[in-house]
C-alpha cells in the first residue's frame, strides 16, 4: 500500500465527532467547541524500545497510545472530543498500521474520542505521538495547584500494577471530581514523583500512611515504578468520597513537595527519560 492508500484505511476505519467539521483527508482538522467550555490539549509518545516492544500487539500499542492521552484528559475532570495521531514506522509495516489505528480507535469509540487526522512516516523504530483535545466547563478544570493543608489524599485503585497491562482511563471519576476535589494529576509516573509534582505545584507537603498494593506489587513498585495510571487526587475535610477510591495519606505543612511514608522522610523517585541512571 502506498500512503494514500494507508489513508484511506485509516479514514475508514475511524469515526469522526458530532463537532468535527472537517476531518482526516484535509492539510487540518475543524473543530468547533460549544460555548462555555475550555478545551485541554495534551500529547504523549511511544517509543518503541522505550514504552514497548516491537513484537507486541499492533493494536494493544494502538489502543495503549490512545489510553494514556486520555489519562491526562481525566486528571483535569475532563471529557474526550477527539484526537491527532501521528505514527512513524519501518519499511514493510502497512499491515502494522492499520492495526494500531484498530486498537486505537477500539478505545476511541468506547470513549466517543473522534480520530480527527494525524501523520505517517518512515522510521528506524516505532514511533508514536498521540495529541488529544477534551473539553470540560469553563473554569471547572482540576489542576495540580490547589490541595491545602487537611485535604486528604486518594488514589483511585491499587498500585504497581504491571506495566504491560491495558489502561482504563478514569474518565468518569475525573469528571465526578470536578468541583469536589481540590487537585488532582494521573498517577504515570510513580506515586511518589507525581505526589511530589502535586504538592510542589500547591505550596504543601504530603504524608503517605497506606499504599494500595496491586497483586504481586511489592511496595518499591507502587511507590516509584510507574505505569499505574489511577488518579492521584485531594478532598476537603467532609467532601463525598467516590466509591472503589482509597484513602493514603493527608496534605500537611512544610517544605512544598516534601513527602513522608508513615513518619519518615520518603525520596520522590519515580520514571524521569533525563534522569542519571547507574552505568
């Protein structure tokens, strides 16, 4: 297949949004918001050898690309309009690709998330970079900044979960949370790098007394291995509690990001692509 032929699959293949008003085929996608609502944009790579192996499932890698965009759409209470997917690959994948557009858009219709245009290229390795856009209430979105001393600090299921398992973005519950919870950030990277990026961002320090263990996890896993995608989030004293989340510790004064596991000082260590890393 050449490219355009690739596209022309691709274009089948995927479903376009009730407010795309010009989608895959055109040098850009149309989009048209509805009145009242701020629009989040967000963009995540996979790189093969990186995020994933070359021998793994074309379409768990599609619909895993996908999965973790639509992550950071739930962190801010927001809801899925649609996305630009842009995939690189070596010579004689065509059949590789339109696997990982049926992947991707499996979860892009369980989503109502619109495939709304993308690009495709060659390239040594796999590449990916998948760009969503949501939209949530104007004013309304969660953000990092805002948990305060006496919140209590939630996670919305077990941690150090395999890395290879499927993402189940937490989109209900991010939108549940909006206008309830006082911050909030996808756990991607390790509970204690992104609760540390949490309260840095709000000016507090947390105190972690449980971690929610995922079977098999040992507790160096939940704390810093990344991969879990759960929502990290904070609730005032007395705020409702969603149901199937579990309470780990409190926001507390002191140094901002500043971190302890039940009374001792907890390094926040986690995935970091420019970290030094032993030889």
């Amino acid at each position: 297949m050449n490219e355009l032929e690739i596209i022309e699959r691709i274009r089948c293949i995927a479903s376009a949004g009730p407010r795309i008003e010009l989608g895959i085929g055109d040098d850009c996608a149309i989009y048209r918001p509805r009145p009242g609502e701020d629009l989040l944009f967000t963009s995540d790579q996979m790189i093969e050898g990186v995020h994933f192996l070359s021998k793994h499932n074309a379409a768990s890698v599609g619909e895993r690309a996908l999965a973790r965009s639509l992550s950071d759409i739930a962190a801010m209470g927001g809801e899925p309009r649609f996305c630009l997917a842009s995939l690189a690959v070596p010579r004689r994948m065509e059949t590789w690709i339109v696997g990982f557009f049926r992947g991707l858009m499996r979860l892009a219709r369980r989503t109502s998330t619109a495939l709304a245009g993308g690009d495709l290229a060659r390239s040594k390795i796999i590449y990916c970079d998948v760009m969503v856009c949501g939209a949530v209430a104007r004013g309304k979105a969660l953000r990092r900044d805002g948990a305060r001393v006496g919140d209590a600090i939630y996670v919305s299921g077990r941690l150090g979960k395999p890395w290879d398992r499927r993402i189940n973005p937490r989109l209900d519950l991010g939108r549940a949370l909006a206008g309830i919870a006082t911050s909030c950030i996808d756990v991607s990277d390790g509970l204690s790098l992104d609760l540390h990026r949490l309260a840095l961002a709000s000016g507090v320090a947390a105190e972690i007394d449980r971690v929610p263990l995922a079977r098999g996890a040992t507790l160096d896993r939940a704390l810093h291995g990344g991969e879990d995608y759960e929502l990290l989030f904070t609730l005032p004293p007395g705020a409702h509690v969603p149901a199937g989340t579990s309470r780990i510790g409190t926001i507390v004064k002191g140094r901002a990001g500043g971190l302890k596991l039940n009374g001792r000082p907890l390094a926040p260590r986690g995935w970091d692509h420019f970290a030094k890393r032993a030889p």
